[in-house]
C-alpha cells in the first residue's frame, strides 16, 4: 500500500480507480462495510482502490472549539487499512483550499483529475463541498452527467442503531468499552510516545512506562486490565488514567504498569489495549495502602486477561 499525506507529494495517478473519502476516524464496522464494497468493486473491474481522507478532523480547521477527541491516530489508520486490502491513501490537512471547493469542483478536482475515479463509494450519510452542500443524493447525479459510478452504502447497524463515530466515542466516554469494541470490531486501543513521568511509580515499586495520548480518547479515570503493544513485543499489564489523586496530582497522565518489563524506553511508541475496567481512581490514606491496592490490581488483571475472549489481532 501507499500512503501520501499532501497534496503536492501525490505523483500522477494514471490507473483508473475506485474512491471513498472521508475522515474515517476509528474504521469502525461501517467505515469496514464501505472499505469491502471498494475493495469488491476494484477486485472485479481490475482498478486499483483509494481512499482519500482528512487527517486531523476537519471542524479542527471549521469550528475547533467543536472538534471531537480522536478515535485513532493516523498511523493507527494506515496500519488498519493496509489490513483491509487499500492499494492508495491519500490523508491531508483540511485547510481554506478544501473548505472553498463547491461540490463540482471537489468532484473534479480531486476524484476525477487526481485520483482518476471510475467509481465512487461512500456512505449513506456523506457530506462533501463548500459549507457540507454536497451528499450523497447530489455525487450520484454528478456522476451520470461525468460519466462515473456512484454506490451508496446504506447504515450498518448494531442492536438496531445505526454506527457511527459519535456513538463510539459516546460509549467509550460513559466507560462501555464492551459496545465500544462490538462497533470497531475490535478491541478499543490509544497510541502514544513513552516519556519521563515523576518516577513515583518505581519508588513504589511498580514501575510505569507514561504515554502522551495527545487528542486521543480515553476511558474514564480509573485502572483498567490491558494488553499492550511495544514495537513487535506484546505485554500484559495495567494502566491508571487519572490525576493521581493520591500524590494531590492535577496533571491527567495515562501510566501504564507493565507486567515483567523494566526497560528504559522513553521516546518508543506504546500501544495500549483497553480489556476491563477494574476500578475507578481514587484517594488513598497513606502509601501503604495504595501500594496493597496496587498488588490486588495486578491480580484482578491476570485474572481478567487469563479468561479475556476478546480478541486482539497481532
């Protein structure tokens, strides 16, 4: 698969293709269901697959006061979509020379002229264009009058309810990772680079690597039974996500203790899995009693993921 991430760096695209685009932020099971038509499409007509898409969300460029938290950052992205059988992605910032396109001049600018789309696929719900004036409705018609195909997939739905972004970062909020996990068709997970905390956590004797989640989503505060990623390693353990109230801490930190693993790794990329929640956060009396604490964590946690059947793909 390759990746592109501006608009300048894109070489001339001369096979004719199938397109979707879009945020995709989580390829939840409905971003999957488009994903499998565009794939399905380009298997049978010999045209190679894109997906176009804006990274970070656009309404950080429109209104960023109403962006939401992100589900899953870009390298996460590419990493899922080299799985789901993409030939090309495309990911770009969302800036004035996007947000001035009316529909026609998005359709032919840069389906058409840049991605050389024979066929179009997006959901039920797209929006594209000048002030969102395009849908799906308004693609089908500019595609019969320029001579390419247009497919519309319907809603997938989970318990009745359509998927969708909001609902998945509405259930991971409310702390069911269960739900959130049944619409990702994973487990539910956040990157990020290990750096120095404090060190409280060694002096207590559980050491922690400490993640920057950047805009990511987390669960509630509370410790949470994981499994996480490090480089090609994978490591049981647990994370605490939370001000630390305990120590009067105020800065919310995502520190994870990891199981059988004392190394230095600041500055390497740690991939956190949320299994089960095990606790809320709270204040402890003394040290004494935390570190107890602790000590049972780390059984509900082996317990948990010695009986976990979610599955994580490795």
């Amino acid at each position: 698969m390759q990746s592109f991430y501006n608009l300048e760096a894109i070489p001339e695209l001369s096979q004719n293709s199938v397109v979707t685009f879009g945020v995709f932020d989580g390829l939840h099971i409905g971003h999957q269901d488009v994903l499998d038509k565009v794939c399905s499409i380009a298997d049978a007509e010999k045209l190679t697959s894109i997906l176009f898409g804006f990274y970070p969300h656009p309404l950080s460029y429109l209104a960023p006061e109403k962006c939401p938290p992100v589900l899953m950052c870009l390298p996460k992205r590419i990493e899922i979509l080299q799985h789901l059988g993409i030939d090309t992605t495309i990911f770009i910032n969302f800036d004035e020379s996007i947000a001035s396109m009316t529909p026609d001049t998005f359709v032919n600018t840069i389906l058409l002229d840049m991605c050389c789309a024979k066929h179009v696929v997006v959901g039920y719900a797209c929006q594209f264009g000048k002030d969102r004036q395009g849908n799906a409705g308004l693609l089908e018609t500019i595609g019969k009058q320029s001579g390419f195909d247009v497919s519309v997939v319907p809603p997938t739905q989970l318990n009745g309810l359509p998927v969708h972004s909001t609902r998945i970062r509405q259930s991971i909020a409310r702390g069911d990772l269960g739900l959130a996990s049944q619409l990702l068709g994973r487990v539910y997970s956040v990157s990020g680079t290990i750096v120095q905390g404090d060190g409280r956590g060694k002096q207590l004797g559980f050491p922690t690597a400490n993640i920057d989640t950047g805009e990511q989503l987390c669960p509630p505060n509370g410790v949470y039974a994981i499994q996480a990623k490090l480089e090609e390693h994978w490591l049981n353990g647990v994370v605490n996500i939370g001000i630390r109230p305990t120590f009067n801490g105020t800065e919310f930190q995502v520190e994870s203790h990891l199981f059988d693993f004392d190394e230095i790794v600041y500055g390497e990329t740690l991939e956190i899995f949320f299994i089960e929640k095990i606790r809320s956060e709270r204040k402890f009396s003394t040290i004494h009693a935390l570190r107890q604490q602790i000590n049972r964590d780390i059984v509900a946690a082996n317990e948990i993921l010695d009986h976990q059947s979610q599955v994580i793909t490795k």
